[in-house]
C-alpha cells in the first residue's frame, strides 16, 4: 500500500512544488506592504501573510492526499474536492495562524515586553540584526547561529523569544500564579499525568533537517508516512521503503528503553518527547512532533506499570507545564475573542 500511494503522490514532484510556490505568490498584488487584515485593530500586511502562508503549504498539500487522494496538478489550487478548497483551507489556516501570533504581540506590547508589533518594523530590525552580523564576522568576532537570518526564521526567533519574556513577565505580574499551594493542587487533580513509568519500551522514526526547506519536505513525509503506520506496519519496515526511495531524507530509526532515568533526563533535554512517551500505552503511537531540529513519529510497544512521582520530583517540570497551560489558556481566549476585519478585495486576490 505504502508503494502504491507514493507512486500517486510523485513525491519528487510534490517536493518541487512546494518550493515553487512560496515563489511570486503575490504576482498580482502591486504593493506588499498593504493591509489585507486587521486584527484587533493591528494589520497584516500582504507581506506578512505570505510569509505565513508559507507555513502552512506542506500541511495543505498532506491533507488534501491524506483526505481525498489529490496528487499536486496544474489546478489544485483553485479545484473544489467535496466542497474544499485548498487554496481557502492554506489562507483560512493562515488566518488562524495571525490571530493567534497578533493576540499575543498585543499583550506583549501591553505588558512592556515589545514596543513594535508592525511588520515594517520587524524588517527593519531584521535588516539591521543581519548587517550586524555580517560586520561581526568581518571583524572576526563570534557570533550564535546563523551567519545571515532568512527572514522566515528570524521572524519565528522573534517570536519564539518574545513569548518566553512574555510568559516570564506574566508570571511576575502574577497573571499566571505559580506558588507552591497552586502546584500541588494542579499536581493532585492531574496526579495520573505524572505516573513514573518503570519502564515504556519505545520506536521511533525522525528526520532530521538543516534548513527551513528541509524542515518542510520532512514534515510532507511524515504526513505520507503516519497514515499507513495506523494500518499496523511497523516503523523499521516503513523507514526501510521509504530511505530505499528518498536516500537524501536519511529517515532514522531507534529502540529505546524509557525508564525512570530517561524520563529524569527528557525534561531538560526532550521535554516534548518526554511529555508524548509519558502518556502512551502499549500500542499507541503519538502525532508527528518537531524537537530539537528533527521531525518524529514514536509508538510504545510495551509499558511495565510504575507508581507516581512525588511532587518534589516533576516540580520544575510541573512549573514549566503549568504556566504553558495557563499562558495557552490565555492565548486560545483572546484568539476566539479577536476582532478580525478583513479586506476583501486584497485577501480575493492572493494566489498560490
């Protein structure tokens, strides 16, 4: 089944597609810096809602096939198949996906964390973040990551960091309370979360990626992948098929054993993973997930059952867990709250 559904979804050319169409998205819009929407009165300029788009081109094309069997075709984007879209699903997904980044840049910039939240200004730093690097690398000095930011990624790492201050700050303003009382009480009522498996023997297939490109092209495989994995095959005769036919993707595959000391060790360096092994049963395979530069599907094939961690032992984890539910918590809120104007004639006319 696996050979069959790659020889119709012509991966290669699925992948070739992809890039391509990031390219000229806005041929017919003249200038990138109008508003197409407006959320919560802060706009999005056509050029930040291409750069978002971007974004969600793998998981559309995964959804369409997985859904309905739609290879890529001259006329996916503005076919109907049963009454979907894709181009609707890709800019009604990037929609949600703005909502959510400028609800939280609107509360940043309440709580003093940013002063900017317009994409303008975002390229100015953007180009002033790269200039300065390029200097410092004229000059010998050292520098972290990379030597120039894609304009993608640095707007992701502006992010990422802006909502680590911005959890922080929340915390000290005590929006998010995080004493002791209210972390045994969340301990007690989620006690069943924090089951100290002895030991969960696991299999895991990862991609392991480099680029912004190569994190898209391994997130379409792991969609073609998950889907047949339900039907029971195992992970290593899926990872053997699909290297024999993509030797570049490198899929990976491992056993392990998951035991108290795994489990210790995740928190701080595979927290996601650790979260994901913790709540499966003999059986049970997670989603695709993204951690630490690969992508990755585990399924737990045995699990000895074990007692409870005490309180004192997942209490820096609990701490982590906890403000992420409640800033999540906050954040979901205001993105089903937000005001959204959008401005038809410009949002019609984008094109993939």
């Amino acid at each position: 089944m696996i050979r069959q559904a790659l020889h119709l979804f012509g991966l290669p050319l699925l992948l070739l597609i992809c890039i391509m169409a990031g390219i000229g998205t806005y041929d017919k819009l003249k200038n990138p810096q109008d508003v197409v929407v407006l959320i919560n009165g802060e706009p999005v300029t056509v050029a930040e809602f291409n750069l978002l788009l971007k974004d969600n081109l793998a998981y559309t094309y995964a959804y369409f096939k997985d859904k309905y069997g739609i290879d890529d075709n001259q006329d996916f984007w503005e076919s109907t198949y049963s009454g979907e879209n894709p181009l609707s699903v890709v800019k009604e997904k990037t929609l949600e996906s703005l909502k959510k980044i400028k609800v939280q840049q609107r509360l940043a910039k309440e709580k003093g964390v940013i002063d900017e939240i317009s994409y303008s200004s975002f390229l100015t730093k953007w180009k002033e973040e790269n200039s300065r690097r390029q200097a410092a690398v004229k000059s010998n000095k050292v520098i972290y990551g990379p030597v120039q930011y894609a304009e993608k990624d640095y707007y992701h790492y502006v992010l990422s960091n802006m909502i680590t201050e911005l959890k922080a700050t929340l915390q000290s303003q005590k929006e998010i309370l995080t004493s002791d009382d209210v972390l045994k009480r969340y301990y007690e009522e989620n006690k069943l979360n924090f089951r100290a498996s002895a030991t969960k023997k696991i299999e895991e297939i990862a991609i392991a990626y480099d680029t912004d490109r190569k994190q898209h092209d391994a997130q379409i495989v792991m969609e073609m992948i998950r889907n047949p994995m339900n039907e029971g095959q195992s992970l290593k005769s899926i990872m053997d098929y699909f290297n024999e036919k993509n030797p570049s993707m490198k899929i990976s595959y491992a056993e392990q054993v998951w035991d108290k000391t795994a489990e210790r060790l995740g928190y701080r360096t595979s927290p996601m993973m650790q979260s994901i092994v913790q709540r499966l049963e003999a059986g049970q395979m997670s989603e695709v997930f993204d951690e630490n530069g690969a992508m990755h599907i585990v399924r737990c094939t045995e699990s000895i059952g074990g007692g409870y961690l005490t309180f004192d032992e997942v209490k820096n984890g609990l701490l982590e867990t906890y403000v992420n539910l409640k800033y999540d918590e906050m954040i979901d809120h205001l993105t089903r709250h937000a005001e959204v104007k959008i401005s038809d004639n410009l949002y019609n006319k984008i094109k993939v």
